[in-house]
C-alpha cells in the first residue's frame, strides 16, 4: 500500500500511509487506539476507499472498491468483532454467502462438509462443523471466522486484533495456527497492540502512529520497549506504582453465593469473600470457571439461586442495575458494546447515561445539553479518548479501545465507593493501559473497593492486594498479593493445589 490517505469529513485517519508485507510471513500492524490500523486494513479489504494511494497485490496495482473486490484477489479478514449468525450452525455460518449447489436453490452440504474438514486437517483445526455459534466459545468463534476465509480461498489473511477476546491458551493455539498457516503458504496481517504476541508470532512490524507511519522494523532487530516507545512516542512504564496504605472496614461482601446458569447448570458455588476500602481485590481464572455468572448476579444481571450480597449493610441480592448505582456501585462492563454502550447515542449521552435525569444534567424533567455536553468535554480530554472533540460523534464510530475509554471515563467520574471492573484493559494498548491501571489504582487510594475480574493474569498480579483464584467455581484460594506470583497462581487456575495449604 502506498500513500494511503482517507478522511472522515475534516479528520485525516491516515496520511500518506505505506505498508510493504512479504509473502509467506506475519507482519504486524502496531498502534495505540485510534492510530489508524483498522482503517488501513478496512481499505485493503474493499470497506473503506481512500481518498488517494495505490495498492498492490503481488507486483500489480488493484482496485479494490468492495470486500467482493478483495475476496477475488484472495484476501480474507477476520474483525475484531465477529460477523457470524449465532443460531445457525458453524458449517452454515462458514458457507454462508458462498454456498455450492446441487441444483439452483438446493445447498450440497456433503460437498461443502468433504472440503471444510479438508481445510481443517490441513491447519490443524479441531472445530464441530454441527455445533450452533451460540454453544461455542469465544475462542472457537474465531477458529470459524478464519475458515470463512480460508473456505474462499484466501491467501492473505487479515486478523483484526485476533487475541483481544482469547484466553492465554487460546493465544498460543492461535500463534501455532499462524505458524502452520505461514508454512502452508499464506500471508499474515495482525492489526494489535499486544507487544508480547507480537514478539513471539510475528516477521515484521509497521507502527503507525495518529495516522503517520513511525517505523518498520524486524521483529528479530527490535524490542517490546523499542516497540512500545515507536507506539505512543515517549517510554512507557510497564510497572504500577502503589502505595502502602491501610485498608478501611468492609465495604462489599457476598456471603454463600450459588449462581447457575441458563441452563440450570450451577456456575457459582458457594463462594464468600469481602472488599475493604482502599483495596483491590482480584478474581483470577481460565475462562468458564464461573467469572460471568459470579459478575451477573453481583450486577443484579443475573438472579443468585442462593446466598447475599451485601453493600455497605445493604442488601442488594437480587435487585436491580438502578438500585446497585444508588448504593455507590459503578461497572465496567466485559462487552463494551454488548453491556457498556448505547452505540447509537453520541459520545456526550453515553457519558451521563446513569445519572442522565439527575441535576445538573436535567431538571425538572429536560435535560441540560450544554452540560452533558461540557461533561463529555472534560471527560474526553483527561481520559484522551479519540479523536479530539468527539462529543457528538455516535459511540459506535469509535475504535474499540477508545469505546473502553469511554466506560472507564464514565465509571470514574460517577464516584463509586465500589468498582467492579471485568477486563477493564481489553482491547487497549500500552500507553492507555498504563492510564486505567493509574486510574484503578488511583480509586483505591483514595480508599475506594475495587473488584478487579481479570483473564489477564499479569494484570491480576499488579494490581490486586488481594488475589482469589476461581476454579470450577469456587474459590481455590485466596492470597496476599505479596505471597502470589505467576507460577502459584497458574497452578492454582489448573485445579492444582496451593503447597502451602497442601
């Protein structure tokens, strides 16, 4: 790709953009939210066009002006989102838009089915082709949407911030799906910001940074802090600075908690624990040991079967989202557009949305758009959500990570003497996750509960003062965080035993 340049009416997202990707090799995209990777890729793949450039595939300048477009030229791309009919079946979702026929209006699902299982042997794919979307996990959602591609024949493959929604096993199965797809032939782009991936998955990596190339280099030549530094300009600090600070009196507690599912599968078994003001208390876990259903029926999203929750005396077991806010309880939701957003509000109306009819944003019934507005105004410029000035921009036109911004600027500002946050980081780079573990950590000195449901074990680590490890759920156990470390907590999250309880 060459000058690519593309503006949203006055906003430049990129400007004069270059990208050289070599065949048979895993080129990163790398940049903070925002920067423009999405955009660039949506280009290549016929979403968006550019307002000038050239592109070239294999030596040959192209046009390429819808996804049908790009498809032809054999290349695929896999959104951060996924595109997929949840009640339909994987072998449906996968031909879906491309079915082969026996006769006109009659689908061969023995043909389709003959040359999916070939593509999965191939790359080592272990997928039930009969299983409906709605029944699979996150990470075998993906698995699907990059046999969608390969079913049409892809030979450069886009993966849009492919490990935001995997768990660390999942990432490494994907890292060796890659590495099998590369030896077979195909060309990789991963749009990230997930330094570590990048170093071990990757050939290459182009930074783009507020639009601009900064860099292409080697990954063998570079480093995570070389790389992090080229991403958001200045040294970032990979460490979070706490200080020592005694703890207040119990703030939150749930005693006994039994939690199913919505298949009458019990999900949460009997757990207790308590948050004191002015700690984190973190809950670790592989994915599936119970974090939703423990996090719904704390929200009042989900009804607990047995059990209380209590927030300063108050019992709040199954009440309602309303109640938790009034008694001093904001979230951060895990789905920022599922849970965390009205994607069709502006920006300035997502940011009031709990205390929309409360002064001094309303009285007497209408509402005062010049001080939501300003509201949105401070709150953009100190949490640095992008772009600038995007008050009345719909939320559902910013990136991914800068909707996760959004939240946690909401979150905070509304002054919780509790906050629960679930993957408060995903989807973010560096430089905006050394900004929420500030602000995390900032809330618990100034004695604020912190409920932190993490599948970022790192992030776990640095952050909590106290650290449960849910297994099967329930607790394995509970640490200090002084006492926790990787190997421990690992062990822990398998099913294994705490030596020193053993």
């Amino acid at each position: 790709m060459q000058g690519i340049t593309k503006y949203f009416g006055d906003f430049c997202a990129l400007k004069e953009v270059e990208l050289a990707v070599r065949a048979g090799t895993i080129h990163s995209i790398l940049g903070e939210n925002g920067a423009g990777k999405t955009t660039l890729m949506n280009i290549l793949y016929g979403f968006y066009t550019c307002d000038s450039g050239k592109i070239f595939v294999h030596g040959s300048e192209q046009e390429i002006s819808t996804p049908k477009d790009a498809i032809n030229l054999g290349i695929g791309m896999v959104h951060q989102h996924f595109m997929l009919v949840e009640p339909y079946t994987v072998l449906q979702n996968i031909i879906l838009g491309d079915e082969t026929t026996k006769i006109p209006g009659i689908i061969d699902y023995k043909k389709a089915r003959r040359k999916i299982e070939g593509l999965a042997q191939a790359y080592h794919f272990n997928i039930d082709l009969d299983a409906k979307i709605q029944d699979i996990t996150v990470g075998m959602q993906q698995r699907v949407e990059i046999m969608k591609a390969l079913y049409r024949g892809a030979e450069i493959l886009i993966l849009d911030e492919p490990t935001s929604v995997l768990t660390p096993q999942e990432i490494d199965e994907l890292i060796d799906i890659m590495h099998s797809m590369v030896k077979n032939g195909k060309t990789i782009v991963i749009i990230t910001h997930k330094l570590a991936e990048i170093m071990k998955s990757s050939d290459e990596c182009t930074v783009i940074r507020k639009g601009k190339n900064v860099a292409s280099v080697k990954i063998e030549d570079t480093s995570e802090n070389e790389l992090a530094e080229l991403m958001v300009g200045r040294k970032v600090h990979f460490t979070v600075e706490k200080e020592n600070r005694k703890t207040g009196e119990v703030i939150f507690s749930v005693d006994r908690l039994t939690v199913e599912d919505d298949r009458g599968i019990t999900k949460v078994n009997d757990i207790s624990f308590g948050i004191r003001a002015g700690e984190i208390f973190g809950i670790a876990g592989v994915d599936g040991n119970g974090q939703q259903e423990l996090f719904e029926a704390i929200a009042s999203l989900r009804k607990a079967k047995t059990g209380s929750i209590h927030m300063k005396g108050v019992n709040i077991t199954n009440t309602s989202p309303r109640e938790m806010f009034e008694n001093g309880i904001c979230v951060i939701p895990e789905d920022r557009q599922k849970s965390g957003l009205v994607l069709e509000f502006t920006v300035a109306e997502n940011m009031v949305l709990e205390k929309i009819g409360r002064a001094p944003f309303s009285r007497h019934g209408l509402l005062d758009l010049k001080k939501i507005r300003k509201n949105a105004t401070d709150l953009i410029r100190e949490y640095d959500v992008r772009p600038e000035h995007c008050e009345d921009t719909r939320a559902g036109a910013l990136s991914g990570g800068n909707q996760q911004k959004a939240i946690i600027a909401r979150a905070i500002s509304n002054d919780p003497d509790l906050l629960i946050a679930v993957q408060p980081t995903r989807g973010l780079d560096v430089g905006a996750i050394e900004f929420v573990h500030k602000a995390i950590v900032g809330q618990r000195n100034q004695g604020k509960a912190i409920l932190l449901i993490s599948l970022e074990l790192e992030e776990v680590l640095k952050l909590s003062d106290r650290i449960a490890v849910l297994y099967n759920g329930k607790f394995a156990d509970i640490l200090d965080a002084k006492d926790a470390d990787e190997n421990r907590i690992g062990l822990l999250m398998a099913g294994g035993k705490n030596d020193e309880n053993a």
